[in-house]
C-alpha cells in the first residue's frame, strides 16, 4: 500500500478474504462479505446471514472490525464513511474481480484506484500450514486414482468413471476441486473435454485421460494420468513415452531453471526436438486455494519459481480426431530450486 502510495486497499475476491480473514460464506458470487484494509484499521463486512457465524468462529485477522451490511446501509455507504472518518483519499481496489457495475456505484462515494493482483501475488507463496494440505489432497488423490483403475473397463460411460472419483473423494472427506475430466479416444484430443455431457462409452482398445482435483480443507491438488484399454498401437505407447520423458526432465529442469516462461520454453523445445506437436495451453498452474492460480508456467510469464511455491507441470500431446496424451503432477519447490512431486500415482505404462 505505502509503495502505491494508497490510503486503503478493498478486498472483494472471496478467495483472498478467506485467506486474510478466514471467512467462507456459502454463495461468493452473491457478494457476501469484503474487506477494507487501512493504515489504522482492518475492517470486515457482511450481511445478517452471516452474523453469528463471524461470531462463533475464530478469524485469522483478531483485530477485525465487523460491520454489517443492509440494504440502508450499503457496503458503499460504509466505506465512504470510513474515507471520511480516516481521511482515505485513495482506496485500491481488486481490478480482476470488482465488476464494472459495482465500480460505478463506488466511485461515486470513493475514489477508487485499480490494482493488480496484490494479495494474489502473497498467495502465490505457502505457508507449512497450507502446504501439509495440499500434501494431503494430493495423497488422496493418489488412493482415489488407485481405486478408481479398478473399475475402468470398456462399457462404461466416462461420465460413469468421473462419477466413481467424485464418491471415492467424498468418501475420503474431500470434495472434488473441479468435475474430473474423463475422457477416451478422440474426446482425449480436447484438453477441457466436457465429462458432464458426455455419453462416449470406454471401448475395447481405448485410450483413457483422467484428469482431477482434490479440494482438501480448501486446498486443491491435480494430477492427469493415462490409461490404455487393451492392446495399443505401437506408435501410440512410443508417444507416450516420449512425452513422459519430457514431462520428467521438465521436472528436473527446475533445479536451473527460475524463470517460469524459460521452464515453457524448454518443455515445448524437447516436444519440437521429438518431432511431436505443441499443445493449446500452459506448462503449468499455480495451485492452492484454487486449482489455477499463480504462479503461471507460461511463454508470457514473468513468475519466477522459488521455494514454497505450489503449482503443476503439465504437458500433453494432442491429434485432432484421433487421441490425447497429458501426464500432469503437483510439484513444491524447495530451498535451492529443488522440487518434491507430491502427487505420487506411477506414470509408466498402464495398461488394463
């Protein structure tokens, strides 16, 4: 705040307030709770739905100030009184999750300036607390992997398959961090195939991408693996372990590597060494609170990879029309650039 040389900072992504705050209301796309940092106080805002829950449990931030929020007494209206009373003549604002409607409602009260990504840049950085949980959610997204290939076999529909994982989860007291992605054959080609609407049965010789999350004490991991139904052409198992190879030495490739777009660089160079295609989508995801979030391994990155650092590599190879491959692990970095894979399920060769 003080380098941006701003009086106070509004916190309206609920991702953030539950990092700062603790709070985690019910429907965040409803707006329930924000807060507004200054030099002097930190304050919390909510609606009456919420107000015993704010009560009964405990809030990182001790020194909250809460205040409610009614339909006379706008979160507009609050914190224009505060500027007044606080004397705020510049109130940053999350310019990645403030509406355009709800800006207009505010600047005629405040005078808001954007910022970008401030508390999300903190995030980027894990505490041992958040990262024993992602540890955990990896470790149940392992055993859920685990059972899961049993029940894989053709006749199934993959929404069947995808189904199973969000039980076998729910059964580990877990949630799923996103509807898995299950997918075979020609559907394998789309990176973010659509399992929810699939009728696409598992066939005798087919090839199979799962590709999940674990939300674990709302701490996410992922990781996609690859199945092969039946006996495979032998140009298809030369792909995929190609594509293993480079995923590993990718891997490897972070003890040297800091920048995160030289990381980009150096997966998809290996694919073009291969003689195998460029995939649509990054070499990698932070992950955390949310399944995608920085920092981001990309070609138009400027993340640098450093020690308590979560986040995934992910590369995949894909032939329209015919089928996918994408092998992808939740990685920690460690003090000097060393990495531990945490989601530990084996890559080679599954065949069913």
């Amino acid at each position: 705040m003080s380098k941006l040389d701003l009086d106070g900072l509004l916190i309206s992504d609920p991702y953030n307030i539950y990092y700062l705050s603790g709070f985690q209301g019910l429907a965040p796309e409803e707006r329930e709770s924000w807060i507004l940092i200054t030099k002097d106080e930190n304050y919390f805002f909510t609606d009456g739905r919420y107000v015993n829950q704010v009560k009964s449990e405990k809030l990182k931030v001790k020194s909250l100030q809460t205040k409610l929020v009614t339909p006379e007494k706008t979160i507009q209206m609050h914190v224009q009184m505060i500027a007044k009373k606080e004397k705020l003549e510049k109130i940053g604002f999350e310019s990645g999750n403030l509406t355009y409607s709800e800006y207009e409602r505010f600047k005629e009260l405040v005078n808001l300036v954007p910022t970008d990504r401030l508390i999300v840049n903190i995030r980027k950085y894990k505490n041992q607390d958040e990262i024993d949980k992602i540890k955990q959610a990896c470790q149940i997204g392992d055993d859920v992997l685990k059972d899961a290939a049993l029940i894989i076999k053709p006749g199934l529909t993959e929404k069947n398959i995808a189904q199973k994982i969000i039980q076998l989860i729910e059964f580990h007291n877990a949630e799923a961090a996103f509807y898995p992605i299950v997918t075979s054959d020609s559907g394998s080609a789309s990176p973010h195939y659509n399992t929810k609407q699939s009728s696409r049965k598992i066939q005798k010789n087919s090839v199979v991408l799962i590709d999940f999350g674990v939300k674990y004490q709302n701490y996410c991991s992922d990781i996609t693996r690859i199945f092969f139904i039946g006996k495979q052409k032998d140009e298809i198992i030369t792909v995929y372990q190609q594509l293993l190879e480079i995923q590993k030495s990718t891997i490897n490739r972070l003890i040297v590597l800091s920048e995160a777009k030289m990381i980009d660089k150096f997966c998809r160079e290996s694919l073009e060494k291969n003689g195998l295609p460029n995939f649509p989508h990054s070499t990698g995801h932070g992950i955390g609170l949310q399944v995608h979030e920085y920092p981001k391994i990309s070609s138009s990155s400027c993340d640098t990879l450093s020690k308590n650092q979560v986040f995934t590599i992910e590369p995949g190879i894909y032939f329209p029309e015919k089928y996918g491959l994408r092998i992808e692990d939740t990685i920690l970095m460690k003090e000097n650039q060393l990495q531990e894979v945490l989601t530990k399920f084996p890559k080679e060769i599954h065949l069913i």
